[in-house]
C-alpha cells in the first residue's frame, strides 16, 4: 500500500475525518488530502513532507520512522548540498565574450546586395515577348447567376465535458480524463477557479468535497459532498447525471 494509502486507512479505522486529523495535528486539511492522494508537491518541500508525515503517525498509531524511509526511497532520499554539488575550491571558469566582428557582417550584407541587384537585371532582360506586350482589358463577364441557398447545417453534437472548480475554501482536487490519464492533481487556493475541458468523460475526486463549487457543462450543480469528506465523481456528455 502506497503511503497516503496508509494513512487514509488508518484514519478511516479511527472514524476521523481529514478536518478531525487536521484539527488533531494542526497540518491544513488540504494538504493532509493532497497526501492522501500521495501528492506531496502542497507541502512546500522534503523538509516539511517528513514532519507532517511523522505528526500524522503519531496521531494514527503508525511508525513514523517507516513512513519517512518509504518517502525518501520514494523521492530518492534527501538532495546534496549546494558545497557538495559545485566544490567551493574549484573556480567556474567564465566564458569570454568576444566584440561582433562589423566588417565581417558589413561584407556579408554587401555581397547580398550585389547578388540581389544583378538577379533583377538579368531576370528584366530574359522577359519573354508575351510578358512585354501590353495587357488588353477583356469584355466584362456576364454575371453569374446566384448560388443555390444552402441547407441550414445540422447541430453539432457536443464531443467534451467542460468543468469548473471553484474553491471556496483550500482545496486539494484530482482530474483524470476517459482513459484514466491524469490531467491535474493539486491544491487550488481559496477564491481561485480552475477549468478543464476534457474529452468524452471526466473522472474528478474531491479531497473535501465541502470547499469546492462545481460547474458542468455550463450548469451549477453546487458542492459534490459535505466539509471534510472525500467524494469521487464521474461526468459525461449527458450532465447534469453523474455516470457515477
């Protein structure tokens, strides 16, 4: 089991919510659903990734020292330093910068000209004799009659879903498209709306299903699911009914 999956579990044997852990531990509500869903990008950092990581053991019941080895073999452990990666006793060697050579460029451009010039010479001495003569105005045409009005096209059926998150307060979302790709998995900040247009079917998942407004297809259809509760939703082409 991944390691949000542990955790998701542990907390749903407890009979918590994500905003009962949140109050417990003090860590956001969004970013403990954001680890649940083993998104570690809302917690600003490896550094604060293992404290949140060893608060929520704690809080569950879990070994928190286990939690940090599995996410350190996940993210391949701690990064080097900045002495480590460039030795401060080896200097980096500057490239020079060397002026524009103008007479070069001058010649170059010369050179272009004069090739130009006799190119329109000779192509004005080759003209042949039809090119020469004087053009002759021919007669008006008759006026064409008028092209059968066309049949009214026929409606066309609608090929995407379009969605519309607004965050009403932080939350953490996961937006997959029909073949199950994932087109988006993160934070949105309170106020902030994200849209998304995806083809045939979209499968969305709510890490607090209370804090968000949804839209689809251009119909309001309010919060998928009370404060705290994760609620995973799926549309298609024949919104407002969810597929699932």
């Amino acid at each position: 089991m991944s390691i949000g999956g542990t955790i998701s579990e542990a907390r749903a044997q407890r009979g918590l919510t994500v905003a009962d852990l949140s109050q417990r531990t003090r860590i956001r509500e969004a970013i403990i659903a954001a680890i649940e869903g083993d998104d570690f990008s809302a917690c600003n950092g490896d550094f604060y990734a293992r404290g949140h990581l060893r608060a929520l053991a704690r809080e569950l019941g879990l070994e928190g020292d286990a939690l940090v080895r599995e996410y350190d073999a996940l993210t391949g452990g701690p990064r080097p330093g900045v002495g480590a990666m460039y030795p401060i006793d080896k200097g980096i060697k500057l490239r020079e910068r060397r002026a524009p050579n103008w007479t070069l460029a001058m010649a170059v451009a010369l050179a272009i000209v004069a090739v130009f010039g006799i190119g329109r010479i000779m192509g004005s001495a080759i003209k042949s004799p039809e090119q020469q003569a004087v053009k002759v105005k021919s007669a008006p045409a008759a006026a064409k009659a008028a092209p059968p009005a066309a049949a009214p096209a026929a409606p066309v059926k609608a090929t995407h879903v379009t969605v519309k998150i607004k965050a009403l307060s932080e939350a953490w979302i996961q937006v997959r498209d029909a073949k199950n790709k994932r087109v988006f998995m993160g934070v949105i900040p309170t106020g902030n709306t994200r849209s998304f247009r995806i083809k045939d079917k979209v499968k969305l998942t709510f890490g607090n299903a209370g804090s968000v407004q949804l839209n689809v297809n251009g119909q309001d259809l309010g919060s998928p699911g009370r404060a705290g509760e994760t609620v995973r939703k799926t549309y298609g082409l024949d919104v407002p009914s969810p597929r699932q």
